[in-house]
C-alpha cells in the first residue's frame, strides 16, 4: 500500500489526532481532535508535512502519489458536503490553511473562499440567496489569492479598496455595496492582470493546486525563515496543508467571526477574554480593520451560540489541560470550530496558570512545570513604572492592555528605523497603526510598542506577549500617520525621537521619559516588599519550589561582589560558581596598588604592593562567605593579562606627547614614561592566548599566594565566629596537569599556614577551570590533582572554535541568518563540538576521581538548552548570574522530568526544604 499523505477530518470522525502533530502540524493535529471528540468542525483533510520536503525535492511540485490522494479526499468531502468544487449550482468552497508543528503566528498565509470564479460565484449568490455575501468573498479571494499565491503586493489591493471606500464614503469594508464590490473585482482582477501579464485563474482546479503550492511554498519564505530562527524551530519540519469547507461568518447580521482565548493570556485570570466582529469573516478580527466587540458581548447579542461556545471551550480546556487558544465563527446562528491550540502566554500569566491548574486538579506539578519556558521568568523580573514617577507625566491616551510591562523610548515609526535606533543604543518604543509579521524585527528591537487600531488579539498583542514585550494597543485616540512620522493625540503632536512612556498593564501612554523601579519580586528578593504583599512573588516561589524538588543540578551564582551574592542567595542560590578576584582589584582605591605592583622592579618590591592588597582581598572575601552561610564560595585565582591594569597604551602615547610639547611637569612625563614602557613591554598580539590565568600565577607565585593567605585567612576568621564556610579555589586556564600542581602547592602551603596559626581547620578544595582543549583532552591527568573542575565555556568555546567573541561579532549574525551556525556558540554550547569536549573531560575525569564535583561558570550556565545539556552529561551544578538564577532552576527542573532515565516526582510538602530555607533566613522566604 502506498504511504498515507492525506487525512481526512469531519465532525465525529479523524483519522488524525492531537498526538499526530508531527506529521498533520499543529493546526491540523487539533483539528482532528476537535472533529474526532464530535465538536462542530467544518470537514475537510490534511496533507502531511512530509509532503512539504517531497514538495521541494520534486523541485516545487506535488508527487503523483500525493495528487491521487489528495484527488480522493475531495471527492469524499464533495461526496459528504454535497457541493462541488466549480460547480455552477452547487459550488463547493474551501480555505487552504498552512500549519507547522510549531505554531509560527502569520508567518505562513491562508486563502479562504477557494472555489469561486466569475460562475461559481453567481452560483453561490443564488445558494445564498445573498448576492452582496458572494460578492463579497470572491473579491477576498481575489485580494488574498493575488497576494499569497500571486505575489502581488498586497498594499496594491489595499490602495485599491481604500481609494474604492473614500470614493463612496464608508469606512468599513462591511458596508460595501453589491455594485462597490463588483467595481472592486474588476478593479483587482485588473492588477492581477498588469503585474502578472495573466488573469486571475478561473479554473478551480488551478486555483486549489497553486494555492497548495504557495501554501508549502511559503514555508521558506523570509518571514517564516527569521521567525525559525528566533524561536529555534528545524528548517526541515515542514509545514502542513489543510483544506476545509468554507464556513461564513459574513453572511449577515446572524453571522459572525471571532477568537478568544480561556484565560487572560496576559495576567492568566480565568475569564472570558476574546473577540468577535458581526458580518466578518477570518483575519478581520486580528488584522484590527475594525475594533472587535469584546466577547463578554456576544452573551447579550447570541445568548445560546455564546452558551454553546463558552462550553465547547471549557471542555476544550480540560480536554487539552492547558488554556485554549481558539477561532470560531458562526454562520447563520450555528456555531463552527476552526482552531484550537494551547495560547501563548506572557511569563507572568504562565507562571500563574501552571500553578493554578495544579491547583484546580487538572495538572501534575510535574506537568505544570514543564509548561513553563524558563526563559518566560524574566519577564516577571522585569521593571514597573514608579508610581510617583509616573505622577508626574500626563496620560495622553488609553488604548488595551495588551501585554503588561512598563516601557519608555523615543517613538520611530517603522521596524528599520526601530532596528536603527537601536543599534545606535536608542530605548524606542515602536507606533504602528498596526503590526504585520513584516516588524517583528523591528517590535524584537523596541522596548514596547503601540498600536492605533486592533484588539487584544491583533498581531501586535499576540506577538508582544510572545515576546514579553510590553504592548498597548488599539489606542484610538491616537492618529499615526507612517509615512509623514507622527502621531497626534489628544492635540499632542509625537514626531520621531520624542519620548513616550506605555503601561502595557494599565493601556496607558503618557508622555516624557518616565522611570521604572525594580519588579515586585524584585522588591520582594531586596526587602523593599513582604511576601505577602505580592501576590506574583507567591506563584513565583510555589513554582519554583517545585522545581526545587525534582531537580538534580544545584545552581550557583557568579558574583563578582558579595552584594551580588546576596541577591543571589536570595534568588536561591546555592553558592558560588565564580568569583571572579580580579574585578576587585579595579576598585579606586586598589587600582593604584595593583599598578604599583605590576610597576615594581623587583620581587621584593612587588611583595611590598601586594601586602598591601592583601587585608582589601581579605575583607572582600570575608563578605563573600557571610553572604553564602555555609555554601561553597568558588574564587577564582588571577586571570586576566596585567596590561588590562594599565592606562591604555594610546593614552599613554597622548599624554607624553602633550607633556613634551608643553614643556609640562618633568616628574609626570618621567612617570607616564615609565609606564608606557611597561604597557609596551607586556603588550601582545593576542592577549586571550597569552600571558593570563594561570601562567600569571605561575610566574608570579607571590601573586597567588598572597591570593591564598587572604581567602584562608577570611574563611578562619568566620570559622572563628563560628560560621560555616567552604571556599573552593580554583586555578583557571590549565592545560596540563604540571600547572596545576605547581599552584596547588602554594595554596595548599598557604592554607596549612594560615589554619595553624588561626587554630582552625576547615574543609576547602582546589580545583581548576576547564577552559582550554589541552585541559579537556588531559583531564584524566588533571583530575590526579584537581577536586573539582568547572567550565570556562566561554573561553572553551573561543578555543574550539579558534574565535574570538569580541571580534566574531562581524560576521556571526551573516553565518547565522545563512543557517550555517545553527545556534551563537556564545549562547547556547555547540554541543557537537564543545559539548563533547565537555564529556569526554567528565569521563576522564571521573574515570581518575570517582565523584569529581564538575559544574559550569560560563555564560552558558544561564541558557536553558546548555543547562539542560549539563544535565544529560552528569554535571553536579550549573553557575549563572543572579538574575538567571530562577531561570536555571526551573531548566535543572526540566532537564530532570525529560530524562528518561529518572523519573522525578514532587513530593508532597517537603517539611525538611522548608525548615532548611527558614533557618537560612532567606529575604522573602517563609
Ligand atoms: P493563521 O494560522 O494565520 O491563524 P488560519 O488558517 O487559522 O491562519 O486562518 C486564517 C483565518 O481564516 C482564521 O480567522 C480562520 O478562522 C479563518 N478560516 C480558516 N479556514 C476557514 C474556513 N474553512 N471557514 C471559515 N473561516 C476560516
Ligand atoms: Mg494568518
Ligand atoms: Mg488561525
């Protein structure tokens, strides 16, 4: 038998389901549920993604096989619709509807009204007994055909409607007269004609096979394309087709179309939220031709369709057990079905209904967690507007709250100069009249944005809550004018560069550049606000402690100053991955210092200097480990080349020069002489493969022992006051083993030193960054010595791939957009290449030193795919900044529910965490 391409769905009947959304996509995977579970669903078949790669294989064309199959279905659904397609009597209509597995909103286009021509139409007009009806989707056809198939740009058909209702004096496309639509048709069959050189296809036949062809074709357009990229979706999934029996929401003032949602996908209260326009049909909702009606109103305009939906949709949600997204439309008074997939939902409103549904009996707290992006927590970090601020600032306008936030920027009026400013390190807030996928770069590149016409579900607001972006939309008062680049509002004029402020909470925009404070849980982690103050803070730590409980990895923090370290532990941190020493030295009053003793002539001399860093680097980490209680405290001995300490070599030069010239101070020139010498003598070509880690402590011992004495030293002094404390020192950049142990011996020497004439002992390790190929491939030998590893992944990832992070900047974006690096190797860790670096040095190692502790401390250790990838290959902890650090745990919590290995659960209430966390007095932790 041959391969199944096709399948067919009809109310009571699939020969799909949900679970098929690899091969039917999403759209059509739910589309055979919602048929299969008896719900009102139009009838029609889904041809397979597989088709999709056939399709390019076969240089655009369908195979015969999938002809035949798809030859079959139609006749089936003509057979059970009892309409034809081309019919003259009878005519039957379909849309074509793309549809991934991923859902990618307005990337790929649909035609609807499929099957009219200047016959069938007639045809249909008769059916209808609505000639103004059938007038009225042929020139949607038209218009939407000539586009999506065609490639005639849409703004033509646009201009030609406009000019055709200033003509007549309407405003909306619904009041469009029989003979309005029938000039219109001719008007836009006419374009078709003089951009293509051909007619607008009558036969149906054609009709339906191009449009098919653009609908898999279109799958690699450029929208389709970044939009992939953005969102980490496999160039060779494929998109889906479905063709479906047309059903109207056009046909009259019992008709109507609309979409909703059943949750507030911005907060995540569970409330009726959606919208629905009379006598509309499809995109109009979305595309903010008109302001939708909210939902709520359908109750008093249709009560029992209203009734009847609001069940549906219920059941729907409890059916999928997650919140529905979902298109329906009502011909005539009865109620059809056309979409439903889980809704995209701000981070807020996610963290909220996971654990509502929990709540509710509907999910697992395994479940609930998996239904989180960690990524999505940020944004419940992210600034509010200060009241007192904002106080201040008139409020020009209010449109919808469509995705919450507070933003201030310089309005621009398009994407490209959204990307512009930008780039020049501009704040924009982005105005449209309203958004197509044509600015998602330029929405991706503003701080919020603001759109004059469409609801809570247009584009600009599902795209904003995607994103996390702040978004006030349909905002009526305010008249954008694109192409002169102003908006008015409230007799206010807004040109280019000026400064608005938008609440995408409240739907407010006010003028000026108003500021924004911490979030509430952020208030909450610092002490500004109680835990029970904050109703987000509580879903917050709920989740998150959940995810406490099945997770394998620990998270840790790099912190370069114990205020840091603070916050850290506050978001739960459970120590220290990184601290990195150097960054202290750059303090005003240890700058001097630390030149002195790169200055100095002879050992000696740089003893003297750095006995005078040392009680500074002592109370430094002294604060460290108050601030961990008891967690391990990574520190990282002396990295960076020293010149990195010094004026630059430029400005050196200058200020010679100009002493000279001047005849300037003597002593000032002898010095600034001096010191450019220096800076000459330790230049080097390339300063990230030289002189730096551990060849510093290497060559300069002094430098790691005074490093030593001053961590044992501060460790010994809480000991003292009875503290618990664990310092880990770790010697970065080794590639043999010698290395090591070279410094290894001087801290150890140090730290027996300092116990004995403390009389403490305490527990420490030394341990090493692998941060170089040599390290890596040699870690069996390293791990002789080492007692823990941790990856410099910033660095490996440099060294693997020979490339430098500050100078790849020029071309990477050029590789990624042409799809030759999959991922930035700085964000995400190239696990082929640098992942398996990574494991082949956890076996080694550990093959020396059963348990070696192995964790990460690069960038990496906050992304949630490497985080996840540290799971698979046995690390103990990932290291992250501060503010990733909720991030991390929700992914460590992920990474352990996905291993297939494991099968982690969440226990009931965990007594013993709560009490730990309690006697650890974390901020805001009960
Ligand atoms: P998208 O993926 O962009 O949402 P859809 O395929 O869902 O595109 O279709 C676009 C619009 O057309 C939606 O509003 C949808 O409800 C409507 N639509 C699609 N198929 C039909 C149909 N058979 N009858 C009526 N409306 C339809
Ligand atoms: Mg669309
Ligand atoms: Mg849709």
């Amino acid at each position: 038998m041959p391969k199944k391409y096709v399948y067919y769905f009809t109310a009571g009947r699939a020969e799909g389901d949900r679970d098929m959304k690899d091969i039917l996509g999403g759209k059509g995977a739910n589309l055979a549920e919602m048929a299969g579970i008896g719900l009102p669903v139009p009838p029609g078949f889904t041809i397979s993604t597989e088709v999709c790669n056939l399709f390019y294989l076969s240089g655009n064309k369908l195979p015969r096989e999938v002809e035949n199959q798809v030859a079959a279905a139609l006749k089936r659904l003509e057979k059970e619709t009892g309409w034809k397609l081309g019919d003259e009597k009878d005519p039957l209509l379909v849309s074509v509807r793309s549809g991934a597995k991923f859902s990618m909103p307005g990337m790929m286009d649909t035609i609807l009204n499929l099957g009219l021509n200047d016959r069938t139409v007639e045809g249909l007009a008769r059916k209808s007994g609505n000639r103004r009806f059938a007038l009225d989707c042929y020139r949607r056809l038209i218009h939407m055909f000539g586009d999506v198939v065609l490639g005639v740009p849409k703004k033509k058909f646009e201009e030609i409607l406009k000019a055709r209702k200033e003509k007549i004096g309407v405003k909306g496309d619904n009041e469009l007269k029989e003979k309005d639509l029938e000039a219109l048709i001719a008007d836009y069959k006419a374009l078709i004609e003089q951009e293509t050189g051909s007619e607008f296809p009558q036969d149906v036949r054609d009709q339906l096979r191009l449009a098919v062809a653009a609908v898999f074709g279109s799958w690699n357009n450029p929208r389709a394309i970044t939009y992939r990229r953005q969102y980490h979706i496999p160039d060779d999934l494929g998109t889906a087709v479905n063709v479906q029996t047309m059903v109207f929401g056009n046909l009259g003032p019992a008709s109507a179309t609309g979409v909703g949602f059943t949750r507030n996908p911005a907060t995540g209260v569970k409330e009726v939220y959606g919208e629905y326009l009379v006598n509309a049909q499809g995109e109009d909702v979305v595309a903010g031709i008109r302001t939708p009606s909210p939902l709520r109103e359908l109750e008093r305009e249709m009560p029992a369709v209203f009734k009847q939906l609001i069940g549906i949709t219920s059941k729907l949600e409890k059916h999928y057990r997650d919140v529905q997204d979902f298109e329906f439309t009502i011909q005539e008074g009865k109620l059809y079905m056309l979409q439903t997939r889980n809704g995209k939902r701000t981070g807020l409103a996610a963290v909220k209904i996971a654990v509502d549904l929990v709540e509710e009996g509907l999910l697992k707290k395994e479940e609930a967690l998996l239904k989180v992006e960690p990524d999505a927590l940020n944004q419940l970090l992210h600034p509010v507007f200060d009241l007192e601020e904002k106080a201040g600032h008139e409020v020009v306008a209010k449109g919808l709250a469509a995705s919450p936030g507070a933003a201030a920027g310089q309005v621009v009026f398009n994407a490209e100069e959204a990307v512009r400013w930008k780039e020049r390190g501009k704040r924009v807030i982005l105005v449209r009249e309203e958004t197509s996928p044509d600015d998602i770069h330029g929405m991706s590149a503003s701080q919020g944005i603001l759109t004059a016409t469409g609801g809570m579900t247009s584009h600009a607001a599902v795209v904003g809550r995607q994103m996390g972006k702040p978004a006030v939309v349909g905002c009526g008062a305010a008249r954008v004018d694109e192409e002169r680049r102003r908006m008015t509002v409230a007799g206010r004029v807004f040109k280019e560069g000026d400064w608005i402020s938008i609440d995408g909470g409240t739907g407010e925009v006010l003028e000026g550049d108003i500021k924004t404070k911490p979030s509430e849980i952020i208030q909450v982690i610092q002490g500004a606000l109680k835990p029970e103050e904050s109703e987000t803070y509580r879903y917050f730590v709920k989740l998150l402690s959940w995810a406490d409980r099945v997770r394998r990895l620990k998270v840790r923090a790099n912190s370069d100053t114990p205020r840091d370290a603070r916050t850290a532990y506050a978001f739960g941190a459970q120590g220290i991955g990184l601290a990195r020493t150097e960054h202290m030295f750059f303090g005003p009053d240890r700058l001097p210092i630390v030149r002195e003793m790169i200055m100095a002539a002879s050992e000696e001399k740089r003893r003297a200097a750095l006995a005078r860093l040392l009680p500074m680097q002592r109370q430094d980490f002294y604060e460290f480990f108050k601030e961990m209680h008891g967690n391990p405290v990574t520190i990282r001995t002396i990295d960076p080349p020293l010149h990195e300490f010094l004026p630059s070599r430029e400005e050196l030069m200058v200020e010679v020069a100009v002493l000279k010239a001047t005849n300037g101070d003597p002593a000032r020139l002898a010095e600034a002489e001096k010191l450019l010498a220096r800076v000459r003598e330790l230049s080097e070509f390339n300063p990230m493969l030289g002189h730096r880690g551990c060849r510093l402590g290497i060559t300069y011992p002094e430098i790691t022992e005074m490093q030593a004495q001053a961590i044992f030293e501060a460790a010994c002094a809480l000991a003292k006051e009875g503290q618990k404390v664990f310092p880990e020192i770790m010697v970065p950049l080794v590639g043999s083993v010698r290395e090591l142990s070279n410094q290894k011996e001087i801290i150890v020497r140090k730290a027996q030193e300092v116990m004995k004439a403390a009389g403490v002992k305490l527990k420490y390790t030394v341990g090493t960054m692998i941060e170089i190929p040599r390290g890596a491939l040699t870690a069996d030998e390293v791990a002789a010595e080492a007692e823990f590893f941790s990856f410099g992944t910033n660095d490996l990832t440099q060294t693997v791939f020979g490339l430098s992070r500050d100078d790849g900047g020029k071309f990477l974006n050029y590789y990624l957009r042409k799809g030759i690096w999959p991922d930035d190797p700085f964000e995400t860790i190239d696990e082929k290449g640098v992942g398996l670096l990574m494991k082949i040095a956890v076996d080694k190692g550990r093959a020396t030193r059963p348990g070696l502790k192995v964790g990460i401390c690069g960038v990496h250790g906050g992304d949630p795919r490497s985080i996840k990838f540290c799971h698979r290959i046995g690390l103990d902890y990932v290291s992250c900044s501060a503010y990733q650090i909720p991030i991390a745990r929700l992914s460590a919590a992920q990474a352990a529910l996905e291993d297939v290995g494991r099968k982690p659960v969440v226990k009931g209430r965990d007594r013993a965490g709560a009490r730990r966390a309690a006697a650890r007095k974390r901020p805001g932790r009960k």
